[in-house]
C-alpha cells in the first residue's frame, strides 16, 4: 500500500477517484521489474558491464473492440520508452523529461476514454500523443 501511496506523489492528478488507473500504472511499472529482481532469464546474459538486455512494454490486452478507432491510451507505451531510455541507456534526464510531459498533460486535464473523468477532456490516441509530445516541447 505505501508503494502506491508513493505512486500516486510521483504521478500528481492522480486522484483518489483514478485509484484504479494508480494502481494500474504502478503494475506497469512493476511487473516488468518483477523479472529483473528475480533474475529472470528473459532479461538475457549481462554482458562485459554487468547491463542484461531488456525488454519494454506496456502489458495489457490488445484491445480489438477498439481496433482501428484511435482510441486506445498511448501513455503505458510513452512511459515503457522513459524506461528503456532510463535502464536501457542510463539516459535519466531524458527519461525524467518524458515522464514530466505525461504528467503535463494529464494535469492538463488530457485523458482517453480509458480514464475520463468528469470535468477532464476526451482526446483521441493521437491527441494524446500529440499533446505529450508538445509538453516534451517545452521542456526540451
């Protein structure tokens, strides 16, 4: 419960209301982890530098009720690639600049139909990107 709790200040504009969207992205996060904490052998062999190979992506459904509609949350795929820059390429301030322009537009009040909330404004899967992209922009 604390991980979440600490989830939930590292992701601001979300709300006790989005608990389910916190814990969501917490297991994200955490489930890929999972792996690299238990040694898991489809993180490949370290090489010379002691750094294994890795694998990122969002873990979710392929979602075919909403194939082809541009519908679908690009923000699990945003926040996979902060990652490998951040493990992957131990480009930490790239990865931080990422995941402030997904926050930005979250605190914007940007969300796909996967996390409306009232008083938030419905964007496609483009607009979101869209608006990601412009929030990197400014901090680029």
């Amino acid at each position: 419960m604390g991980l979440l709790r600490t989830r939930r200040s590292v992701l601001p504009g979300f709300g006790p209301t989005l608990g389910f969207a916190v814990t969501y992205l917490t297991l994200l996060i955490l489930i890929p982890l999972a792996g690299l904490f238990a040694k898991s052998a489809s993180l490949g062999a370290a090489d010379k530098s002691g750094r294994r190979k890795a694998l990122y992506e969002p873990v979710h459904g392929s979602a075919p009720d909403i194939a082809g509609k541009d519908a679908a949350n690009p923000l699990a795929s945003i926040l996979s690639l902060a990652m490998m820059l951040r493990y992957s390429f131990d480009l930490e301030d790239e990865a931080k600049l990422l995941e402030a322009a997904v926050v930005a537009a979250l605190e914007g009040g940007a969300r796909t139909g996967d996390i409306l909330q009232p008083g938030m404004t419905r964007v496609s899967t483009t607009q979101m990107g869209d608006t990601v992209l412009k929030e990197l922009e400014k901090r680029a």
